[in-house]
C-alpha cells in the first residue's frame, strides 16, 4: 500500500497508518507525511 514504510518494521508502519486513518498524533519518531 504505502511504499514509505518499506525501510521501516511492520509494526511502525502499522502504527502510522493507524493514527493516520484516525487522525491522531503518529507515536512514531519519524514524520509519516
């Protein structure tokens, strides 16, 4: 899907998506935009 978190584990990657969909703050050191 999201070709961005390819460098990235599976679960940050998830974690990212998740917050994005939801609109919440990403719990991720990296900037998902």
């Amino acid at each position: 899907m999201a070709m961005r978190g390819a460098g990235k584990p599976l679960v940050e990657v998830r974690k990212a998506i998740d917050a994005k969909y939801h609109g919440m703050p990403t719990p991720t050191p990296y900037p998902t935009r």
